[in-house]
C-alpha cells in the first residue's frame, strides 16, 4: 500500500492540478448520476400502473422549453470541464522551446540515459533531482517509442524518435519516486524502471559533484586487472567510463556505477554480489538486453566488479 499511485498521492503540483481535475470529474459525474437515479426511481414510481389504469398514459412529444433545458445544461458542462482541462493543461505542460532543458532523458531499448546539459553529467535509470525545483526536461528515443511515467509526479509522455518532447519533472518534498515504461516497446519492455530521487538542495549539489569526478583507474591488484580486462574485452565497444578510453553510448554511462541503487534499469539491487551475478549473465536476468553474455570466468568477473566499484571509492 506503500506506492497508491498519482490520483491518490500527487507528489508535484502539476500532479496536484491533474489529481483535481479528476477528482472535480469524478464529482460532476456522481452528481449527475444521482440526479438520473432519483429520476428513475421517480418515474417508476408515480407512473407504475395502477388499478383501472388502460391504455398508454399521457405522450408529451415536442416541448420545446424541455428540449432546450436538457441541451443547454450537458453543454454547459462539457464546456466548464473544457476550461478546467485548459487551465490544468497550461500548468502541467511547459512551452516547448522556452529555454535549454535541465535534463535530458534518452529512452532505449531497455533503459533511460539521463543528462543533465548544463554539467555534462551523465548516468542512467536514476534520476537526481533538487526537491521542489522545477525541472524542465527533454525527452527523446534512440530507439523506439517509449513513454516515461511517474505516477505520483505527473503525466505520462512518450519519447518519440526524432521528436522531442518537453515535461516538467518537480518532487515537492524529497524521497524516492518510482516510475517506469508505460509504452510496450520490445521483450524487456517491463524491465525499464525509472527512480527519481528527490534530495534537498545541498545533497543534490554534492550528488552531482560525486558524478562529475573522474575516478582515478585503478593500476594495481585485482581491480587493475579489472581495469585491464574492461579495456581489452567489448565492455568499451558499448560503455562509457570517463577518464579511460571507454567512451561509447551505446550502453549506460558505468563511471559512478556503484553510486546506483539497481542494475539493469530496476532488475536487480545493485550489489557487489549481484553485479557479479548480473556480469556472469545478463540474459538470465533481462533476456533480449543488448548486454550479451560475455562468458566471463568467474576470476573475470570478480576483477571487473572490483574495478567498477573502486571507481566510487575514491
Ligand atoms: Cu520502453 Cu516500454
């Protein structure tokens, strides 16, 4: 019960304006619905037939005054829930072009790369943000059509290759959000979880300090031969690990790695033991990722482990 979604624990204020704009429905709906009950019950009641009663009773075709209230009235409602849907539409949508995005989110086949533009730092699945900041973020595919949504933050809304979108990404107040891919888009479309962490101001700050250091390569003992191997294998052809000569995107960004919570976009915790787990077979946990099974030994796989979580220990 701990996660009741948005309508029930809107977290921003866009998710407050869309939870009222429901809710405002909801109770225009039971409204009218009570009206019709009453009506009904009415009805049945004062014309049931009674005794001596013959023939149809009374037909009251063509009354003009009646037809007029019952198409004023339906039209008059369409027409407040139209201004209440603008109103919510102006404030949970932000105008596209307006300024450069704070972040920027890239969906892939099965995970987010999450940029932050104005510092260059780059990681994946989890998203920092400063609680209560308004976030303009950006959002695009690699890939195919994917659909970012935080129930209790806001709206959905899809990343559409070669057409970006723009939302506004804001926590109220701190904590962790948990969201995930809400268009079907291939084998491990339910393995694309997304965590937004909410920190205060100064825990941000340092957040984003930790990532934009540029981890020493570890030299000697068992993570230099980590730092070996992932420089000799296919690791780089694929990962980014900044100081060192990995620098593609295809995959996620493994610099800070080990600063994470999951691996996998959500799959597994992110432990020393399950990495090793997850790096001896990325099939048998997201079959279909793109991260082959490398067929690693175990002593290749304890390297690499070390190697990548030395990198955050410094
Ligand atoms: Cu990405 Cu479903």
């Amino acid at each position: 019960m701990e996660n009741l979604g948005g309508l029930f624990n809107p977290s921003s204020p866009e998710m407050e304006a869309m939870a009222g704009l429901t809710y405002y429905t909801i109770a225009l709906c039971l409204v009218i619905l009570g009206i019709i009950v009453i009506a009904v019950a009415y009805i049945i009641i004062r014309y049931r037939k009674k005794p001596g009663d013959d023939g149809e009773p009374y037909q009251n075709f063509g009354n003009i005054k009646l037809e007029i209230v019952w198409t004023v009235i339906p039209i008059a409602m369409v027409a407040v829930l139209f201004l209440l849907t603008c109103s919510t539409m102006k404030e949970v949508d932000p105008p596209a072009g307006d300024r450069d995005p704070d972040l920027v989110i890239i969906g892939h086949q099965w995970w987010w790369e999450i940029r932050y533009p104005s510092s260059g730092v780059s990681t994946s699945n989890e998203i920092h943000i400063p609680a209560g900041e308004k976030m303009l973020v950006r959002l695009e595919s690699i890939d195919v059509i994917h659909d970012f949504w935080v129930p209790e933050l806001g709206r959905k809304i899809d990343l559409v290759p070669g057409h970006p979108n723009y939302i506004w990404l804001v926590a109220g107040k701190p904590g962790v959000y948990l969201g995930a891919c809400a268009e079907f888009c291939g084998d491990q479309h339910a393995n694309m979880r997304i965590r937004v962490v909410a920190e205060p101001e100064a825990e941000f700050k340092k957040w984003l300090d930790g990532q934009l250091a540029i981890p020493r390569t570890p030299t000697g003992g068992i993570a230099g031969e980590g730092a070996n191997l992932f420089q000799t294998m296919a690791c780089m052809n694929c990962h980014t690990i900044r100081g060192t000569a990995a620098a593609a995107r295809v995959g996620p960004d493994l610099t800070h790695l080990a600063d994470r919570d999951t691996i996998g976009a959500g799959v597994l915790t992110n432990t020393p033991e399950n990495l090793a787990k997850w790096l001896a077979n990325p099939q048998r946990y997201k079959q279909g990722a793109f991260m082959p099974n490398m067929k690693l030994s175990d002593s290749e796989v304890k390297s690499i482990v070390a190697y990548l979580e030395a990198l955050d220990e410094q």
